[in-house]
C-alpha cells in the first residue's frame, strides 16, 4: 500500500494541474473573445460566414443539375417495373402513366424554378423583415432553413419530397442570400472596400455555381445521391455555429436606434435604382436560359458525351474571377465609371450569346460562355456596390430591401429560363434564343448612362430634399434635422459621460450621411 500522504500529495497536485489548464483554456477563450471583437478581424469573419453561406446556396442550387434527372428516371423506371408486375393493369391506368412520362421534362423544369419563384415571393418580406431587424437574425434563420433543404434532398425519395426541398432551399435563400450582402454593404462603409468585399462575394457566387455540377456529378455516380447533400448540410451546420458564436444574433441590439429603412415600393420607384435591378436581370437571362436548354443542344449537334455537358460551363469560372478582379481595380482606379464598366460587360454578354450557336464543337463552346460569366462579372461587380451607394445619398443607409431588390432581379431571369427557354427553343429555335439575348444586352447597355452622374451626389443635399419632402418620420429624422440646424450656426452635437448632449463651436469633421451612426 502506497502511503496516505503520497496519495494525499498526487490528488493536490492533480488538482493544481487542472486549475491550471482551466486558466489557461479561460486566457485563451478570452483571447480568441478579443480577437473576434476586433471589428477588422470581425469583418473579416463575416466576410467569410457569408461568402460560404453564397457558396452552399449556390452549390446547392447547381448540385442538383446532374443528379435529380437522373434519379427521377429511376423513380421512374421503378414504377414502370412496379406497374408490370401489378396483376391488375387496366387500359386508364397505362394511359395516365405515359401521360406522367411525357411531362418529365415539365417536371424538372417546374423543380428547377421552384426555388427561384418561391424566392421571388419571399424577397419583399425578408427585405422589410431585414430593415426592421438587422442583418444577423436572419441570415441565421437563413443558414438554418438551407440546413434543413439540405437534409431533405439527401433522404427525399419521391418528386413531391423533392420539390418541398427545392422549395425550402429557396425560402432559406431569400433570407440568407439579401442579409449576408446586405451585410457586407453595412460593415464595408468605404467604396473601395466595399467594392472588393462584395467582389470576393461574387466570386464565391461564382464558384459555387461552376464547381457544383462536377461535384455532384462525380458523388453521385461513385458514392450515391445523399453524400453530396449530407457534405454540404455539414458545411451549412458549422457556418450556422460560427454566425451563432461570432454574430450572436439573438443577443445583438446595437441596431435597435438605428433608422428605419426606406420602404422597397419607394426604392423600386427610383429610377437609378430601377435601372440597375433592369441591367441584373437582362444580364443574367443568357445563363438561365442556356443552363436548362444547352444540353440538347450539344447532344444533338455536337454529339457531345455526358463528360462534356456536366464539364461546359466549369472553365468559366476562371473568367468570371478575373472579371471581377479587373473591375475592382478599375473601380478603386476610376470610380466614377462604374456605370461604363456595366455597359461594357453587356456588350460582352450580348456578343458571346449571339456566337453560342455558331460552335461547332465543345472547345469552341467553352469561348462565348466564358465571354458570358466575363460580362456577367463585370456587371455584378459594378452595379451591387452601386445600388449601396445610391441608397447611401439618396435613402436611409439600411441596405436589406435594396438587395431584396438585386434578389428579385436575378430570381425573375432563373425563375422564367427552366419555364420559358425550353418552349422558346421549341417554337423559334435555339438560334433565335441566343440572338434575342444577345441583343436584350446591346440594347439595354446606353440604359446605364444615367447612372452616369450618381458618384457626384451628395449625402446630405439628397438627405435634406427627403426628408423636407417626407416631413420627420421619427426620431432618428428629427435629430439629424436638429442636428443640420445646429451645423448652419456653427455648432456641432456632442454627448458627454452623463448622457447630456452639449454644444461646442467646432467643425464637424465626420461626414454626415444617411446611414451614420447614432448612439
């Protein structure tokens, strides 16, 4: 037997050791809780949870192009066997199925839009929802209902269980997609960065779209249909945990004093704005059109391999990248031309459509769509931080129904295109198609010289004119009325320690803007 103070003596220390770990894992935690409040490391953390938030919606929205097809069929092909077996097959019973079969493509179609049309219903709420609430909560709901999407594809074993997931995905959509740029817009207040942070963002959009069809693709074939879908609710769950951990939404009321936000009729009603959420949806018409219908195509033209189809629009992805690099630079070089570099990217778009049906093989395919995702980047990258700023000098500086706006924008183009393209193909031709887009682009292109003048805007003229036009909306209009009477004579706001607002003859060296902040 060991003797009682050895015993005694190796529990003292045992113990002394792990009061010493613990304070060692509470230095770190606090360490880490600093790092994080740090607001440039923040913003760079938000950066990341909603560019992957952007990547999973996108990969989820793409993922599904080279498996559900397919699985259908076999849903398909199972009923067929199960009907053969049947003893009792009757004459209306085989009617109704051949029905069923010659809708297939209607099918895939009405799934493919379900999310965007379901999306479309839903942006004009979440944009109001957002402007009311900030911009943590519902991306969190956002990320949540994306999760469960997720989940329901991997166990959805009939087209009913399938189309409820499409449709969730686009629900969850709505909220995450127009809270995390509208997010970036609010963290990012200077243009420059603000242009390079919703860049990264774009290309995050980007990748997702590209890379997701091979993904799937390669998954399903070796691995099965869930393995795809439960990787990516995986990557959905750990974003979620680092929204809750570093955004803390539910805890977060720095924005209660914050102005409301202009209401979305009123921003739609703006012409600037107006134009651009045109210039969105035009752009992105050519790539939800060709998306559903240029399989056939190639199948029928090219005799192109299954390889060759889920591989087409992959090389894009470098274009579009380079699109958006070049056009961040440009702006921060030139930022008064951002309108000019949106037109020049619909001219790209307009050019490459019309010379899609000119190819003969698959490497001359890939040349156009590369032109296509270059344009698209171009307009993307110009216009977003554009729609910022303009609510910047011309509304209140609270950016989620503006980017419900840009929401809605792309959801009308890949809303009709799984619809509509195929029956346009059918009664014009693919032909037609493509030059109808092509020159949808040209022509829209001078819309966007009358966004020529918005960087020569002033914040507080534009301010001034709403807000004597509309009268004080609340509390946040009346102090900054106050407020600018105080600046004509010479006196700018200050609020001490006690909480009692004092005057001082001073200059205001911060520039007043609709979306400053308030304490």
């Amino acid at each position: 037997m060991e003797p009682e103070g050895t015993t005694e003596g190796k529990t003292t220390n045992f113990a002394q050791s792990a009061a010493s770990r613990l304070s060692q894992m509470g230095e770190r935690t606090k360490q880490l809780g600093n790092v994080i409040q740090n607001p440039d490391r923040q913003k760079r953390i938000i950066l990341v949870i909603v560019c992957t938030a952007l990547l999973l919606d996108n990969m989820l929205y793409m993922v599904i192009v080279p498996i559900i097809p397919d699985y259908l069929e076999e849903l398909q092909q199972e009923a067929d066997r199960a009907q053969a077996i049947a003893p009792h097959t009757n004459f209306t019973n085989s009617t109704i199925h051949k029905t069923a079969k010659g809708n297939f493509d209607l099918q895939i179609g009405v799934l493919f839009a379900s999310k965007a049309i379901l999306q479309l219903l839903v942006n004009p709420l979440s944009g109001t929802f957002i402007d009311r609430v900030g911009y943590e909560i519902p991306l969190f709901i956002g990320l949540n209902v994306m999760f469960l999407s997720t989940l329901t594809f991997a166990f959805a074993e009939n087209y009913a269980t399938l189309f409820l997931a499409r449709s969730m995905q686009g629900f969850g959509s709505a909220f995450a997609d127009t809270a995390g740029i509208a997010l970036i817009a609010d963290r990012y207040t200077e243009e420059k960065a603000r242009s390079k942070a919703l860049g990264i963002a774009l290309a995050f959009i980007s990748f997702g779209s590209l890379v997701a069809p091979p993904f799937g693709g390669v998954l399903y074939q070796f691995a099965g249909k869930r393995v795809p879908f439960l990787i990516l609710a995986c990557i959905c769950l750990l974003d979620g945990i680092l929204c809750l951990t570093v955004l803390k939404p539910f805890s977060n009321r720095e924005r209660e004093n914050m102005p409301v936000g202009t209401p979305m009729h009123k921003l739609m009603l703006d012409p600037y704005i107006a134009v651009v959420a045109g210039a969105l949806t035009v752009c992105n018409i050519p790539l939800a059109f060709l998306e559903p219908t240029i399989a056939n195509w190639m199948e029928e033209n090219m005799h192109a391999s299954q390889w060759q189809i889920g591989m087409t629009w992959f090389p894009a992805f470098f274009p579009h990248v380079l699109g958006v690099y070049l056009t961040v630079k440009l702006a921060a070089k030139y930022p008064h031309l951002q309108w000019f570099y949106g037109a020049i990217g619909m001219v790209f778009i307009g050019a490459s459509s019309c010379t899609v049906p000119a190819c003969k093989t698959f490497g001359q395919l890939m040349i156009p769509l590369c032109g296509i995702c270059f344009g698209i980047a171009f307009v993307d990258t110009a216009l977003l931080p554009t729609l910022a700023f303009l609510v910047d000098v011309r509304h209140v500086s609270v950016y989620g129904s503006v980017y419900a706006i840009a929401d809605i924008s792309y959801c009308v183009a890949y809303a009709l295109g799984p619809v509509a393209a195929g029956q346009i193909v059918h009664n014009l031709g693919f032909v037609q198609l493509n030059l109808g887009m092509g020159l949808a682009n040209v022509l829209y292109a001078p819309a966007l010289l009358l966004l020529k003048n918005v960087t020569q805007m002033k914040p507080s003229v534009s301010e001034r004119n709403m807000l004597l036009e509309d009268g004080p909306t609340g509390l946040y209009d009346t102090i900054k009325m106050e407020q600018r009477e105080k600046k004509r004579k010479g006196l700018c706001t200050t609020i001490d320690d006690n909480g009692i607002e004092t005057f001082a003859q001073r200059s205001c060296s911060e520039e007043e803007s609709s979306g400053g902040e308030y304490a």
